[in-house]
C-alpha cells in the first residue's frame, strides 16, 4: 500500500483498487474512490456493506492487501461511530488531550469554542462517564475539530442521536464544506441527501455508484407521478399499464392512482391522453417525490438481481 499525506489540491482523497478481503465475501473489494477537497462527502450502503473497514483503509487504521490510498491533506482527524474516553476526563480536557495527540497546543477559549460548536458547552467540566451515546459522538466530534483538521473523517456521526440532534449536527457538518472536507457515513439517508455534495454508494463490499446526489436520483429513479381523477381510476390504470412508456400503474383508490414512466416526457403527455380517450376527468397530476433513498434502493437492489 502506498499511503502519503501531502497539501491540499483538488482532490482530498484518492483510492485505487482498495481491497481488504477476510473471506467468506466480508471486505472492500477493488474500491476506486475520489474525494474532492473542500467538499461533503457522504459514503451510505446496507449494514455489512463494508462502510467502517474502508474508512478504516482510507485513514491508515487497517492496511489493505491491495491498493494505494493518497491523503492530499496536513491534518486529518478521523471519529468512531462510538468514540471512548477515560472515564474520569471532563469534556474540556478530552477536547484538549485530543489536540495534544496531534501535537497542537490549544488555548482554554479554543476548547470552550469547539465544544459550543458541537453543542457541549454546558457540560464542559463534567466528567464524560456519565455522558449518554449522542453526547459521547458530540464530545469525540469536537476531539477531531479542535485542531483545526484538513479532511474531517466521520464513521456513522449521527446514530444515536436524537431528531433535534440530528439537525443540529447536519447543520454543522453542512457548514465545515468549503472550508474543510468532511467524509462521512451513514445509512440515514434523508441527511445525506440534505448536506452531501457528493455520495459513494457501497454494496457487499464493492462501490456501486459515485457522484452528485442528484445525479444518482436522476440515474437509478424513472419519473412518477400520482393522478387524481373523477373516479375509475382502477380502469385508468388497466388502460395505461398497457403502454409501452409505462412501467408501473397500480390504483391507489377509486379516485387516485400511482403512475412511473420511462421519461417524464411520456408522462407528461401521455397520462392526460389516455384519460382523455378513456372519457375519464383528470383532476390533478403531482409528481412523487424522487429521493435519496428511492434511488439507493433500487440501484442495490439492480446491483443484488
């Protein structure tokens, strides 16, 4: 494995054919993966999909049997999913003994500002024995920000968390881009889809799909739509499921039924027209939500047929 640290250009992180193989199909295999600095990457996949082993590759925690990981970056602080301190440590001296591990000297007021910024301000002198799970990922969150880190690696930050605290930390993570680049995984994907720039999608171990958030709802969705109409709509249905353009028609009532399409073009055009001939009113046409995890679904499911 070649594995260098070097100053920020335009890619933070670079690997190619990364492979960790402990047998019986458990692993990352012939992983290619680019994160652009300054960006908000988000690597999302299934339980066992293999998210935690190649953070682990990317960051120098495990060396892989094939494969070369680049880090364009000086400083780079990496998170657990569940992060553990000595008991007896208040918050401010965990902060403060995680700058000193990298050899940063930081000032009372820089402690005191990064556990505000995770929201921990007010448990700065307790003793992080009696933290629960969430504040625990705050407390290891700040650890990993107080020396002011290049490439900020986050292993599932947000598990754990409550709702409020979910927003919270997304709204941070949102606002490190540009300034720093943030990679982290997750398998909440309305938080992905809501501050990620990018995404890496991983499945049994193998990336399926990188890119821009929407180009992957784009690619690995087909356009749909519900339809209200005037009743019948269980004889719409039998009537569109019988077009070429059509991918899917299913009644959802007697007044309403689901509609997917192989463009949005046909849809758009072709919905009123069979209604139309089949004397039936169209009352309105509201397009489905196309989301992050619609489209994970179906392209692992494409990838597991």
């Amino acid at each position: 494995m070649t594995r260098t640290a070097q100053r920020t250009t335009a890619d933070a992180v670079v690997a190619t054919g990364l492979t960790r193989d402990y047998g019986g199909g458990v692993g990352v295999f012939d992983v290619d993966l680019t994160v652009g600095a300054g960006r908000v990457f988000g690597l999302v996949g299934p339980n066992g999909a293999g998210k935690t082993t190649l953070i682990s590759l990317l960051c120098g925690v495990r060396r892989p049997d094939l494969g070369t990981v680049t880090v364009h970056a000086e400083r780079v602080a990496l998170c657990p999913d569940v992060p553990d301190f000595e008991p007896w440590l208040t918050a401010a001296e965990v902060v403060a003994f995680g700058a000193g591990l990298r050899g940063v000297r930081v000032s009372q007021a820089k402690v005191a500002q990064t556990l505000e910024q995770v929201g921990l301000s007010g448990a700065a002198h307790r003793r992080n024995r009696s933290f629960s799970r969430g504040m625990r990922q705050r407390l290891g969150l700040a650890a990993a920000l107080v020396s002011d880190p290049d490439l900020v690696v986050l292993d599932e930050p947000l598990s754990g968390l409550d709702p409020q605290g979910r927003r919270d930390l997304m709204d941070l993570i949102s606002s490190l881009g540009g300034r720093q680049t943030v990679l982290f995984s997750s398998h909440l994907l309305d938080d992905v889809q809501r501050v990620c720039d990018e995404v890496a999608v991983l499945n049994a171990g193998r990336l399926v799909h990188q890119g821009p958030v929407a180009e992957l709802v784009a690619r690995h969705l087909r356009p749909a739509w519900h339809l209200w109409t005037r009743g019948r709509a269980r004889l719409v249905a039998a009537r569109l499921a019988q077009c070429d353009w059509v991918t899917r028609a299913e009644p959802v009532d007697e007044d309403c039924l689901f509609l997917e399409a192989t463009s949005t073009e046909a849809g758009e055009i072709g919905a009123p027209k069979v209604l139309a001939d089949a004397g039936v009113g169209l009352v309105g046409m509201a397009a489905h939500r196309a989301d992050l995890e619609s489209a994970f679904v179906s392209l692992t499911r494409a990838e597991e047929a």
